[in-house]
C-alpha cells in the first residue's frame, strides 16, 4: 500500500463524505450493516478528477535526473509508512506484541497446499532452453498451457490461442507495458474510484501516463443499487469532463472482480462498459486478477474471456496473475490475453525487461496444467478458508455496529469506519489509521484508494484465524476506545494480547513453524 | 508512443521476412530443425547470439540438486523490491570474493533484478532525463539501444574507435581519454547532454579488457566531467586466459567518483543462464540504488529465482573448484578451434582471451567497403546456413568486422566454421547472382566425426532468440 500524503485532486470536492441531502436511512443494500452517519451536502461534488502523481513530491538534490528524483520520492514515500511495520512485524513466538498486518492484500492461507505442490518432484526439470534467451512472448509451451487454462476456467465460448497470450513477471510490470504501448507521455486512462492505488506507480514511473478518475459514492440512490456502483452515466460523465480539462483519456481499467471493494460486475455490466469503450475507442484494460477468488458461488461471475462476444475484441487487453488466486505475490508470474496483435507484440517488445526465468516458466506451466489439483484440491480448500476467515471478520464487524461493503470476492472488506471521525477529513482517515498503527494493527485507509469520502478502511482477512482474533481485537480497542479519545492520543496495547479467544487460537496455531514473515505492504 | 530507433539490429529483430531471421526469432515451437544431430544437418547454425552453450551438464546438475527446491512463506510472498536480504548478502559476498575488492562489499549496496537489460533500463531512466545521452564507445553490442531507449528515452553517445593500431593506438579498438574527451566535446557541441558513460569490461564484441590503469584513467574522465559511470562486467568471469590478468572495477584500491561508479553483473553470461534473469547493481549511491529498487517492482525476480541464486553464489566450493576450471578450459579449446581455423584461412581477428567471441575482420571479403556489401555478405552466410553478427549492429564504423560466438559444442562450432570458409572461398568466385552455396554433404570430413560422437546426446529443440547480447 502507498500511503500517499496527497493532496486532494484538481477539482475542489465537497468537505464532508456525503454527496447529497438525500435519505441516507436505506443503508447499502443486502451487503451493508448499520446505519450510516447522515451530513447534510452544500453543493454538487466534481465526479471526475484527473490524478497527480507528484502532488506532494518535493526533492532533495542529488545527482538523479529530475524523473529519478520523482522515482526515488515514490519509494521514499512508502518508505516512511511501512518503515514502523517492518520493524515490528507480529510473530507468534518471536514477537506477539509486534504490529498485525490487515492492510496489505495477500492471500496467506494455502501455504500448505502450495508448499507441496510446488515442492513435488516435477517441478525441478533443467532442460537447455530454460536457461537460453527465451521468446519474450513467453515459452511457446507456457502459453499453449495459459491458453488451455484461461479456456477452461474462465469458460470461454472457443479456445483461446497461445498466439494472443504474452507472459511476464507480473501484473505490475504488465500495467507499466501498456500504458507506455497505449498512450503518449500525459495522457490519461479512466479508473473508477475507489481503486487499488499502486496503479498510480505502475502507469507513471516508466509510462508517464496518469489516472483520471471516474468518482463513485458510497451513497444508494435509484441510480445506485450498491454502494460505488459503476455505471455507463458516470463513465461517461466522467470523461466529458476530464476531456474539458484537456486531458487525452486513451483507455478504461477495469478491475474485476474489484479491489477494494470485493464487488464484481455482471456480464450485463460488463457489456454496457465495453460498450462505452468502444463507442469512445478507448482501449480496456481488464485486470482479472482475483478471478479465481471468488469464493461466494452465488456471485454468479464470469471473465470477460466468457462473453459470446466482445464490442471491441482489438481493444479489449485482458490481465491476470498467480499472485492473487494462487498465493504467490512473490513468484512473479502474470499474463496478458489479447487479439490485439500490435499490443501484443509491443508488449513482448518490452517484455525483455519484465522477464520470466525459464525455470519459473517451465513450473507455472506445470501449476496451470494440473486441473485436478487445481479444482479437486486448491480451489475448494481456498474458498473454504477464504470465506471462513471472511465470516469470522464479517460478524467482528457486525458487532461493532460497523457498515461494511463486501460480496463475497477478494481477500478484504471495506468498511465504513466515517462515525469514528471527529470530522470528515483525510486528516482525520490518517490519524485513525495511526491510531490503529499504534495499537499494532495495520490496515489501509480510504485515500490510498482515492476514495473521495473520508472515513473508509480496507481490512484483509485472508490470513490464519489467530492474527485476525488479536488484530480485530486492537481494532475494536482503538474504536472503542476512540468515544473516551484523550487528546495524546496515547496508543492502547493491551497488556496481555493473546486473553481470551485470541489466546486459544494463538496456541492451535502455535504448532506451526515460525518463519519470518516479510510483507512488502503494497497496494495491490 | 515514441518509435524505437530502427537500427539496423532493432530492424533485424523486428523482422519477419528474412528466412533466417523467422527461425531464428520464431517462438512457434521452433520450426527449426534440431541442429547437429543425425536428422536435419541443414539446419542454421547460431554462431551469432553471446550465449554459452559450454556447460550444460554441469549447470544442469548443481541446479537440479535437492538444495535448490525450497520453500517457505516470504519466498512467495511481496518481496522487499531490493531483493530478499539473503540474497543481496550473498551477492556482497560473492562479489568481494571473486572481485577481490579491497573491504568487503554491504548488501546495502546491492540491488537484484531480472537481468542486466532491465538494469540498463532502469538505471538510464533514473540518471537521464528523456532526450539526454550516455556516452559509449564502439563497437559495443548493440541491445543496448533498445534497453536505454524503449523505456527510458536516452540515447546513446559514441566514441568511435579504429582497428588502425598507430601511435596511439597500440591495440586495435584501443579506447583513450583523449579520445572520450574529444567525443564529449563533439556531442556536447551538437546540443546533446551527456549524463554517463557505459564501459564494458570485459569487451563484447572485442573479447578484450580494460587494464587497472585504463580504468582508473577512464573513471577520472569521468569524473572531471561529473559523469555517472555504468560498469558493465557481466562476463567478468569469463576470462579463460588467465595471463590477461584482469581486474573488476570493484578491486581497484580507491575510485575516482564513488558515488557515480555503478557496477552491474549478471549470471547470464558468466553461468552460462541467460534464461534464468538474474543480475545485480552494486553501487555506494543510496540515491541511485533506491531510484532503481523503486522500479525494481518492474523488473522482478521471483522468491523461488532468488533462493536458488543465493544457493549458486554461495557455493564457492562448486563455483572455484568444479566449474569455473571446467568452463575456462572448455571456452578456451572452443576459442583455440575456431582461431586456428580462422588463422588457416589467412582471417585476421581480434581477441585476447575473454568473452565468447572472436572479432573477425572479413573487410577484403568485401567488394566494396561499405555496410550494404557487409549486409550481403551476411545474408550469404545464412544462406549458407550459418549465422553471425554483423558489424554495423555494434555501430562498427569500419564495415567488413563480423562476430563470431565460439561458446558451443565441437560439432557445430565444425559445421559452422566449414559453412564459413564455404563462402568466403567461394566468395573469390562469385558470381552475381549470389547463389547459396550449400554442400551436399555437410557432414563430411572431420565434422563427422565430432557430430557422431554427440549424437549420444539429447537432441533438444533449441529456441534461440538470436539476440545481441
């Protein structure tokens, strides 16, 4: 996650998180619980916002050229957030008063199950092409097996073809690649809001490329059936608007299903996107990459990749990973699927500085080509645990009084924490958030998103049962403790972490071996 | 989106029309028949790509074994985008050791990433801005544009050198300050900010190296002119005569400018994976080394990559005692193949001991001296079924020098030099229409004999990606 200090977009927004006087009795519809605060609105909200990455930047001199300065400020930036958790990361035996992390958006619950899937005999295999320059596309044999497994999880009406698949190390890298194929330095793609904010990085440190944002609110109305629901008038309205600002929009990133707000799209919803894209011939960027994370059946969801036809199929670009559905944010494996033939191979032209090692090559193909495991084994179990763990922070929440979107997709709930502050300002997200950090608890505040009201969090549960017990318990500290808030906000540890259900849930566990854990806490 | 300068290397690699080339850059499971074995002897020989082919069996072996295929949970998880500690240790360590640097190298000082093109990348896009240039000298392997260009924008600043060994010069491609100085001072007049300056060493395509003194002399002109320097040493290990007595940058007692040396490697070269991308900046500038950590998320290794390197590193027992004689000898017999060859046919090359390359002046081959016969020339070459690189890719300014890769198996290094001297000597009879000349039986005479004797090997289908590296 990249809590980035910034300041509020170019377009001045109402002051407060509401957005009309309408009632705001009816809730969120059948994922939300609770009330929510009602605050009266003064004027109509910009519902577009172009992004600026350097807002807050500021340099110190050095021998790096200006675009190196900006790129060390990114990391620098990030630096300062996490520096504090990764000295004081929680450990079962070795550190139990250390910090939780609930904000970065990995999925830790499958070890076991990766760990001897990838630890089985066929994945050590040494063969001379594995270690001599590769196709940057990708090995042929990697993509034929990408291709036969985007056709059959994602239910595609025909077989997808090895030739409009590339692969590289990730997703991030796949971002950088197409904004830099797609648009000129400058110009813009449209994202809906809230979004996972390392997108800002991914398209602006090499490509130059900004985010235009399209605005949604937590509010229900009649347009609104869900909270931030996306629709083809804010796209559009959106993008009148950012046009009138003399930004050059060039595409549309979709990510579905969503992140933050464990939400994804019907096929009708998809198709009304697409639709807009390709009426403005804009690209879109369609990030997939919790596709298999759907551990809700009902949801009902389905892949672009499974529409019987796509308005624009030359520029509908299509993004997925192993980091998400397979719990391995650090393997470094994402893929592109497109007909495109000119992105893909400007694509692959840049693949060479996003390269795959022949070995990870020959082991994700061995990973994707095992149904049985993947669909008798991985995916049961992993939805299982997923929504397990989902429930268990779902009714912590529900007890606090806390309103919440979620629907059964991703590794996190979003949660609408804006009656714990004292005024509806990113000022007071922040100190929130630090109040959370004090007491040992990580999560990712609302701005990081650029969620335009103040006051929401993102909280990942896809971790084992006993940190969620202490980490909801030193949430549910600071909100409690927040209605007695003295003015030092002095941070509340408890002094013995682990009573109560916390304790029996550390000591089941306990069995287990420790390992150190480094969390890179980004926003993805 | 800017248009990557279409260099003749860049047109090459993009195009799909020569026949050659749609084997060689094919990815289509490589329609190219197995080279070398009983079935298809018609098959192009690769004598073009940098790669080396030598030690196979004995990676294959130390990477197989049951120490390399580990796991645990910060292996799969968001990595510290330096590279796991662990690693970046033992590449401090490695680095000290096999540069024989004065103190020990600090991990604080390493960066891993992907391999040495995303470095180039990275590091042009953080010390240039758009537009602005690095100084190199040629010939110089031709890649490089693209890795300074495609995302960064920078372009690249020549110092053309001469074979003519003079005064001066007392080896042929002989780098100078004076030489350095006179460049600048031609490019800067030409309204082009300079940021750095490249330095391989060892030299690819020359196979030659830089002295201590040279060094030192290279990196106070650099310094003068506040000039970031980028050391690229990834075949530092591929020095197979030791007589040359070659030295690492990161040996030297005392650096003109610190905080402006940028050493990169890689075990592309030097371990024989250019498929695994795997290399490492070492550098005392925290500012240059976050700038590039920061678009190390770009350029990524895999925790798994990572383990098994960190194992490869540390293994000195393995790397001094078993595989680097190993490897050094082998280069050095392939080298001494193909340069007697060269001799016998009266070619003067130039070579010194290092790398996986000899530089081969072909110029009286030429009709005329100019880079659209060096071309044709080429293409008779892979007409005949054999491939190598031409000098104009290494922004050669004398046209006529080729490259020729020595790092292969006996029986193609065999096969390819006879498709060679097949055209160079039929070459004194050309005739106009340049017919390809391929010999009914490749295989006859000594070629026969090696290709028999690894027909007990394994015919793999090699995809090469025919690249300049």
């Amino acid at each position: 996650m990249f809590p980035l200090p910034q300041r509020e977009p170019t377009a001045p927004t109402a002051p407060s998180g509401s957005t009309s006087s309408q009632d705001m009795d009816s809730g969120y519809g059948d994922a939300l619980h609770g009330e929510c605060l009602r605050k009266p609105d003064w004027k109509q909200p910009k519902l577009y916002g172009v992004g600026d990455p350097m807002a807050m930047f500021s340099s110190d001199s050095s021998c790096l050229s200006s675009r190196g300065r900006v790129i060390k400020w990114f990391w620098d930036s990030a630096e300062e957030g996490y520096r504090t958790y990764h000295m004081d990361e929680y450990d079962e035996e070795k550190n139990p008063s250390g910090i939780i992390n609930l904000g970065t958006s990995e999925n830790k619950l499958c070890f076991d199950l990766l760990s001897r899937r990838l630890t089985k005999s066929d994945m050590l295999h040494m063969e001379p092409s594995l270690l001599q320059y590769p196709d940057w596309r990708g090995h042929l044999f990697l993509r034929e097996e990408v291709a036969r497994f985007l056709s059959f999880y994602c239910k595609s009406p025909v077989p997808l073809k090895p030739e409009n698949v590339v692969v590289l190390n990730g997703c991030a890298s796949l971002f950088s690649a197409l904004a830099t194929v797609l648009c000129e330095a400058g110009e813009a793609l449209l994202i809906p809001t809230p979004y996972y904010g390392a997108i800002t990085q991914h398209v602006y440190l090499y490509g130059n490329v900004r985010l235009a944002y399209v605005y949604l609110d937590s509010k229900v109305t009649g347009l609104n059936t869900r909270p931030f629901q996306l629709t083809v008038e804010k796209l559009e309205m959106a993008l009148r608007g950012v046009n009138s600002e003399g930004v050059k929009v060039k595409g549309l990133i979709l990510i579905n299903p969503q992140n933050p707000l464990g939400d994804i799209y019907s096929p009708e919803e998809l198709q009304e996107f697409l639709g807009f894209a390709m009426r403005h011939q804009l690209h879109v960027i369609m990030d997939e990459v919790y596709m298999l994370s759907v551990f809700e059946e009902s949801l009902g969801y389905r892949s672009v990749l499974s529409l019987e036809r796509l308005p624009d199929p030359q520029r509908t670009h299509v993004m997925w990973a192993t980091s998400k559905d397979f719990g391995m944010s650090g393997l470094r494996f994402g893929i592109l699927y497109t007909e495109n033939q000119h992105v893909a191979t400007a694509v692959a032209s840049l693949c060479r500085y996003h390269g795959l090692s022949g070995l990870v090559q020959y082991q994700m193909a061995q990973l994707l080509r095992d149904h049985d495991w993947i669909s008798q084994v991985y995916l049961p179990e992993n939805h299982a645990r997923l929504k397990a763990a989902h429930t268990y922070v779902s009714e912590e929440l529900r007890a606090l009084g806390i309103p919440f979107v979620s629907r059964g997709a991703g590794f996190f709930i979003w949660v609408d924490l804006r009656k714990y502050l004292r005024q509806g300002t990113f000022e007071e997200e922040v100190l929130l958030w630090r109040r959370f950090l004090d007491n040992k608890v990580l999560l990712s505040f609302g701005k990081a998103f650029e969620c335009k009201e103040p006051g929401w969090f993102r909280i990942v549960f896809s971790d084992k049962e006993n940190r969620l017990c202490l980490g909801m318990q030193r949430v549910r500290q600071v909100l409690e403790g927040h209605s007695q808030v003295v003015e030092d906000a002095s941070p509340r540890h408890t002094q013995d972490p682990s009573a109560g259900p916390c304790e029996q849930a550390t000591a089941l566990q306990a069995a287990e071996v420790p390992m150190t854990q480094t969390y890179r806490a980004t926003e993805d």
